[in-house]
C-alpha cells in the first residue's frame, strides 16, 4: 500500500513500501511545465531542468555531483513535460540520505551561474536542433504545435531559438518562485519496506527540503487551462527530403481528469497497441507499408488527442493514410465493430503490462506520485487493473464514436509530397 503525509512546511509525501526489494527510487515532481511559461520564457522549464545539474549550494559543481553520485552506483536524472517537471534518483536503500540530499539541493538551491547558463545554453540548442534532425520526431512536435495552436501546449518543451538565447538567470528565478513552492512539488519514495517505514523519515524529508518564506501568492495551474478548447488547424506539411515519409494524425480526445481513461487504453491497444493491434496487422503485415505504426493517446488537464503515428514508403503514403485512418472510423462508425475477444485480448494484454511495471519501484514511483500530483488520489494497480477488466464493449464504442468524429482530423506530414499526394490528402481531411 502507500501513505501520504504533508509536513509542517506545506510540502507532501507519498511512501509507496515494496516488500522484497532492496532499492529505492526518490523522484521529487513539481506542477510546472512548459505550458506555465510566458511567451517571452518559452523552454524555461525545461532549461531550468538541465541547470540544476550544474551546480548546488553543497554540490557546486557538475563533477562534484556527479562523482557523488556515481559514488554509490546510483542513477539520477530528470525530465519536463507540458504540465510536469520531474527530478529522480534510484539508488540502494541504504544511500536514501544522499539521495534526499542530492534531490533537495536539485530542487531548491541551485545555484544558477551566469557562466554555466551560457555554455548550457549551447546544449540546448544542440538538444534541440537533434530533435529537429530527426524527421519523426520533429514531426510530432508539429503535429502538437498545430493541434494545440493558440494555447500554453502550443509551442515545444524545448523554447525555439531565440527564447533559448534569452533566457538569463532573472528567468529561471521568477519560474522557481512561481512553481517551485512546497504546495506545488510532491516527494515519491518508493521501495525497501523497512526504509519507507522507518520512523525518522518524514524528519528527514523535512531536515533536507527548506524552503524560502514568500510574500506573493502563488499563481494557478487553472488559469493556464483553456475553458473551452478551441483547436488549431487541420493539415500541416513539411517539406523535407527524407528518406521515409512520416505522418501523425488523430483526434481531439479527453483530458487528464475523464473516468473514461480506461475506456481510452483499451481503445488505443485494440486500435494499435501492440503487435496483434489492427494497425499493426494490416498496415504493417498485411500490406508491408511501414515498418512502424502506432496508436497513440496524450491526455492533459484541459484537453487530449487520439490518433496514429508511421513512417512510410513515399509513395505509398496516400494509401498508407487512407488505411490507417479507415481502422479508425470503421471501429467507430461500428462496421467493424469491437469483438469480445479483442477487448478480452486489450484487458489481459494491458493488465499484464501494469504487473509487470508495478514490479520497478521507479515505474511505480511514478505512476503513483502522477495520479496524487494531478489528482490528490490514487489508483493503485489493483484499482487499475478492476477497472480495465470492467469496461464493456458498449462503453469502447459509445468512446470512439464520439472521438472519431468526422471534420475533426488532423494531420501532419513530412517529406517530399507529390502535387497529387497533397490534393488526395485536402480531400480525405475535408
């Protein structure tokens, strides 16, 4: 099970205790994404994310933290998303000390030089420019900035260029005086039963984060939200010689906080989930068009998307479209609908994969502290794993009938298209 405890500095914990392991994993998770950034701040957070790492008010150097670490056999790093930034570190039970030590001092003095924002500055932008070289990848940043054009999810994690080169420390340190507060950051340790349930451990949590006193009040993650989600356009084409044409389509689908989430995996693992998926048998192995093809779902506080990934022959892409798309609205429009034995299949296969993420104790670290850090309640896997084993066929098609909805797809495409590729595309969207 779990237990969940506030200190008196306002800061929360969630102790997950693991009998039978000997590890732990520490992820300190903060509400603050890229989707809370100013214009003129666009990639702060993420910035902020690789800052950190290069010096503390203990650890005041790179190298100093690192061989610290590297000291004990543990691993640590960190990651941004829209709505979530989040610090970890996975290491022997009995090195949790350092690792709520090395974790504070990520999350609460960083020390920020002027000389080390400017050389990770370069970083960045390699960081960048490496996504942009990498035609799927880049391609999936566009589809979102157009599907969610207009609102805090339409621009990349990463900044663009000149918002990266001009972030200055001033930058990083309105961001952590907005976010970075005890109300708004959530402390996970999961692992070794005897460690998480030692008595001392909420001292220690407490003697390690300490956290300045602010006279301002802190803003809201629900101001950011759209109130009623207005999406972007509808078709986007990049021009570019690859060597494979990728595209990403889908719909606008459900946020974060929708009890049909259930609903929605099974949908996604029927539709293209794994390798006896729809998408996967007649795109793939049936008529040999990709090598990769997916069904993919992103649920945010406000709003989501439904839809499919691939990467295709050139001049097979018409088709490939066409077909993937067709695996879409036929389960939807309930010509082919969803069989008993496919969503029996879709249950065992996702009931399966939770049993075997819920054996990590960073995976479970993970999924647990999100739930708690969005919802101020939790699920644990045996929740889960109810819920999946309770969806009906009636509920799978009630969903995708008013997912697929028609004139509400999107897509993006990059590589060279024909004069003919781009008029067979205008009418399928139309």
């Amino acid at each position: 099970m779990y237990k969940i405890e506030t200190l008196d500095n306002h800061l929360t914990i969630l102790k997950i205790p693991m009998p039978g392991v000997e590890s732990i994993a520490t992820v300190v998770m903060v509400k603050a994404g890229s989707r809370y950034e100013a214009e003129t701040d666009f990639g702060v957070a993420h910035f902020l994310e690789h800052m950190v790492f290069k010096g503390t008010t203990k650890y005041p150097t790179n190298k100093i933290l690192t061989q610290k670490v590297d000291g004990i056999g543990a691993v640590f790093n960190a990651f941004t998303g829209e709505e979530m930034t989040a610090f970890y570190l996975r290491a022997a039970a009995k090195d949790l000390d350092l690792t709520l030590d090395v974790l504070s001092q990520l999350t609460t003095q960083a020390l920020l030089e002027p000389d080390e924002i400017n050389r990770e500055r370069g970083v960045i932008l390699e960081e960048k420019h490496m996504y942009e070289d990498q035609p799927n990848a880049f391609n999936a940043q566009e589809f979102t900035k157009m599907m969610f054009a207009g609102s805090g999810l339409g621009h990349d994690i990463v900044g663009t260029d000149d918002s990266i080169c001009g972030i200055q420390r001033d930058n990083f340190c309105r961001f952590i005086e907005s976010w970075y507060r005890p109300h708004n950051m959530l402390v996970v340790i999961a692992g070794k039963k005897e460690t998480i349930e030692a008595p001392d451990i909420n001292q220690k949590v407490a003697r390690y984060f300490q956290f300045a006193d602010l006279a301002t009040p802190a803003p809201r993650q629900e101001d950011f939200w759209e109130q009623s989600f207005t999406y972007g356009g509808h078709v986007n084409i990049i021009d570019r010689k690859t060597e494979q044409t990728h595209f990403v389509l889908g719909w606008p689908s459900i946020d974060r906080f929708d009890r049909r989430d259930a609903v929605l995996g099974l949908l996604q693992t029927i539709l293209g989930g794994n390798m006896s998926s729809r998408l996967f048998s007649e795109v793939r192995e049936r008529r040999g068009l990709c090598y990769y093809v997916y069904a993919q779902d992103d649920a945010y506080c406000d709003s989501g998307f439904f839809g499919a990934a691939s990467g295709v022959n050139p001049g097979k892409l018409t088709e490939a479209i066409k077909v993937t798309v067709d695996q879409f609205t036929a389960l939807a429009s309930g010509d082919k609908p969803v069989t008993p034995e496919e969503l029996r299949r879709a249950q065992d296969y996702r009931c399966g994969q939770m049993t075997l993420a819920a054996e990590s104790v960073y995976n479970l670290a993970l999924n647990y502290g999100s739930q708690y850090l969005f919802e101020h309640k939790i699920r644990t896997v045996a929740d889960e794993m109810e819920r999946i084993q309770a969806v009906s066929l009636d509920e799978i098609q009630a969903l995708a009938k008013e997912l697929i909805q028609p004139g509400q797809l999107r897509l993006s495409v990059i590589g060279q298209l024909t004069k003919s590729q781009r008029q067979d595309i205008a009418k399928m969207i139309a």
